[in-house]
C-alpha cells in the first residue's frame, strides 16, 4: 500500500468511527505493514481477496497493524473481535439495509472472523515469544 492509499483509509476509518483508526496516523509503519485481506504469506491471493471485499479492506489495515503489535491470547482476541466490529460497521455504511449485499457481506465477514481465531495464531506476535536483541523486539 502507498502511503496516499494509508492516508485516503485513515480519513474513511475517521469518518467511520472505526476502533483503532489512530494506528493508521504512522503511515511508514502502515505501508510496511498493511497487505490487504489476509495474510502476509498468501501473496497475490490477498490481492484478489481484497478486491472482492472492498468494505472490509480499512478494518483489515488496522487489524494487520494490531497483529503486527502483538500481545498475548486476550490482546489477539480484541484485536479480532475488533476486526469483525469495524467489518460490519463497513458494510453497513457501504450497503443499505435494502440491499442483499449487506447481509451477504455481514455473514462474510463472520466467516472471516472464525478464519482468525481458528487459523490466524501464526501471524499473530506473541509477546512472551519475542527476543529482544539491542532493545528492540523481533
């Protein structure tokens, strides 16, 4: 992500009231980090992921961001629980309650919720697991 896309999605996620829209205001550690729906190691697959889940691409940055700060079991279930609130908050700005795409993407985006806290743990920096060489964590 390009450092204009960082700051196009910090202004949305304000506007939204997404949770954790403040980690988006280091945009060399959002570009560093931010790699669309999915993770790191899936490659161009989150390109396509990403492309046919448009709304849930701004909670998915700050998630990335939330994962790459790590923490224990109970700060990766925030940061999950996170995700899925700010997912449906998306979709309910992108979608009206008219429209089949609202539920559809509601139940998307559960389902993408289950993915995290069934599969989502390698990604996840556990701090207890960390090796602090010249102060800083690796």
């Amino acid at each position: 992500m390009t450092t204009h896309e960082i700051t196009e999605a910090l202004h949305e996620a304000i506007r939204l009231k997404l949770s954790g829209w403040e980690l988006l205001l280091d945009t060399e550690r959002a570009v560093a980090e931010c790699n669309g729906i999915g993770a790191a190691w899936m490659g161009g697959l989150c390109d396509v992921i990403t492309a046919i889940n448009p709304a849930f691409l701004i909670p998915s940055m700050i998630h990335d961001i939330r994962y790459f700060l790590g923490g224990d079991e109970n700060d990766r279930r925030r940061a999950d629980d996170e995700f899925l609130a700010n997912c449906l908050i998306a979709v309910h700005d992108r979608y009206g309650w008219y429209n089949p795409l609202r539920y559809w993407n509601r139940r998307k985006a559960l389902r993408y919720y289950d993915l995290l806290r069934t599969a989502g743990k390698p990604a996840w920096r556990d701090k207890k697991y960390h090796i602090k060489i010249k102060g800083e964590n690796l």
